[in-house]
C-alpha cells in the first residue's frame, strides 16, 4: 500500500510541476504580447507598470503549484535536504 501511495504522490507531483511551467509559459506570452501592444501604440491604456504587475499576478499561481508539487513530494519519505526545500519556498510564498 506505502508503494501505490508512493507512485500516486509521485506521479501527481510531475503532473503539478508541468502544470506549473505551463502556467508560467502562458503568464510570459500574454506579458510579452502585453508589452510589445504597449511598445507598438503607445497609446494604448496599458502601462509598464500595469504589464509588471498583471505578470506578477500571474506568477503567483506557479508559486502556489510549485509549493503543492512539494508537498506532494516530500509526503511519503521526507528528506531534511526536502525539508528543507519546502521550507525556504513557504518563506518566499509568505514574503
């Protein structure tokens, strides 16, 4: 049984960790695509400062993935080293 759990802790821990640089991949292409808009008509309504902040908001979300996809992995056999790991991301989610 400690086996399947294991696999399964795994398993959904890569599946969240691809989901992860998907989110990230989209976050870059609408930060780009935001920001080549703004460059090409500068008169549009969107600032640097609005493209910065919407991109920031869509880091967030990777973040809280990232921090799942390491719980996951440290949930059957927890390492220090992995401890560790989670650790340092749960102080940067929290600042």
């Amino acid at each position: 049984m400690k086996e399947i759990a294991e696999i399964i802790t795994k398993q959904l821990s890569s599946t969240v960790e691809i989901l992860t640089a998907f989110v990230i991949g989209v976050g870059l292409i609408r930060f780009r695509h935001k920001y080549i808009k703004q460059i090409s008509v500068p008169a549009h309504a969107l600032t640097n400062q609005s493209i910065r902040i919407h991109f920031g908001s869509s880091l967030a979300l990777p973040l809280e993935l990232s921090f799942g996809a390491h719980i996951l992995a440290t949930a059957t056999a927890p390492k220090s080293d992995d401890i560790g790991k989670l650790a340092s991301i749960a102080v940067l989610r929290t600042a």
